[in-house]
C-alpha cells in the first residue's frame, strides 16, 4: 500500500493562484504518490478546497517531486527527482510557460550535465529573482559537494544558460548549504547548518552576521523567504530570525 503524501511545498501568485507539491517524505516504492497541486480558487459555493487539482505535469514527467516557486502565474518552476541506472538518483527541474496558444506547456529545463556518467544530480533548492534569473543549489553526483548555478536567460525566459559553481567559494563548507532566496540579482540570501547565512550583493559573497542577546546563532537555518532586501525571514532549529529596514 502506497505511503499518504504530505504537502512538502507551497508557492503562489494570488489567493487564486496557488500551488503545492505534495510527496511522501522519502520515497521507498515507486507506485508512491508524488503530485504537483494547482488551486484556482473556491468553486463557487462549494468546498473551498475542491478546487485544487492535480496538475498534468504529475503525469507527463513522473518524478519525486520536492519545491515549487516562481514569478507569476506564466513562470513557474518545480524540482524534482527521478531513479537513474544503478539505483542512482537523478535531479530534474520543471518549467511551465505560455504555450503560445492560450495554454501552458511544461518542459525539463536545467544544466547540461558534465557527461554521461555523471548526470544531473539532486536539485535541494531553488529561487527565481527575475524571470530571467535562476539560483538552484545542487548535490554534485561525482563529489557529493554542493553546487550552487546561476541560470541566465537573454529572451525572456524562454530558454536559459547554466553556470555552476561550488557553494565553498560562498564561504560555506562541504554540504552545510540547505536553502536559497532572493528578491533581485543583487540581493540573495544562502542559509544553513549553525545558523550560517551568506548574501550576494551582485558583486561577492558577504557573511551576514546573526546573533541573539550577544552571543552568535549556532542553530541550522532550513528556510528562508521574505517580500524584499528589508524584510527576509529565515526559520530552522527552535529559531526564527527576521532582518527589517537599517534602523528599525
């Protein structure tokens, strides 16, 4: 008997454009249920929740799916992960966009990987600052560091360039990286295990520094999120932080 799902994710647009992955918390079987969930709205007088629906990429890419987020309701993303060869585990990334016609297509777009043998691992994380800007952090299948990519696109999103790095020249060390976000190309945050965070400023990383009553959080940061470079929120381990304006 397959496993119950759990929401793992939640992003949206409106309170009429909301979407959720839904996926058991680690996947033993494959017939395990794995859902991207799209909600548009109460169905009139109905169930407020009727009207959340399965959306056909659940169907058409198969995967184990992990986090949703985007910049409105023309560009979304989704990661995910699939079995590879080997009992070897494979990352894939999601991106949904007008199909021209008045619809949506779903499609993978994500780094090339370096070559056969190693292929597209693990995505833990990702954040769009711009349409035409894309931050993941990745588990790299040949050394087990962590990656961070920066995609680029140059025609409004339809396809993208992929640099990556390695998350140590951000100041962190082997995998103590578990989250990413950012409100603009200058302005993204990379938060981790003993309270670690580092902001990009559009030209280095900088260690941002965090305390409580005097004395340095050591506790691990799991999210992060906010509205703007003045309002960011980072949550982990019996701890909740928030930066606001310089001054107040």
């Amino acid at each position: 008997m397959a496993a119950p799902a759990a929401v793992r994710s939640i992003w949206g647009t409106s309170a009429t454009d909301v979407w959720a992955i839904a996926s058991v918390p680690e996947r033993f079987r494959t017939d395990d249920p794995s859902f991207v969930l799209h909600y548009s709205g109460p169905a009139g007088a109905g169930d407020a929740g009727s009207e959340w629906k399965v959306d056909p990429v659940s169907n058409e890419f198969p995967s184990y799916f992990q986090k949703a987020w985007g910049t409105s309701k023309d560009d979304i993303w989704v990661t995910g992960r699939v079995a590879g060869d080997f009992d070897s585990v494979q990352g894939r990334l999601y991106h949904r966009r007008p199909d021209g016609e008045g619809g949506f297509v779903w499609r993978i777009d994500q780094p090339t990987p370096l070559n056969d043998w190693t292929p597209i691992p693990a995505v833990l994380d990702g954040i769009s600052v711009s349409p035409s800007m894309v931050f993941l952090i990745q588990l790299s299948s040949y050394s087990g560091d962590l990656l961070y990519h920066k995609g680029i696109s140059n025609d409004d999103g339809a396809t993208f360039t992929w640099t990556e790095r390695p998350t140590s020249e951000t100041g962190f060390t082997y995998n103590a990286v578990s989250t990413i976000w950012g409100s603009s190309p200058d302005d993204v945050w990379l938060a981790g295990s003993l309270g670690r965070l580092r902001h990009w400023d559009g030209v280095k990383w900088r260690a941002a520094e965090v305390s409580l009553d005097g004395l340095p959080v050591q506790k691990a940061i799991h999210a992060i999120w906010g509205s703007g470079p003045d309002d960011v929120w980072a949550v982990g381990q019996d701890v909740a932080l928030h930066k606001g304006a310089p001054g107040k």
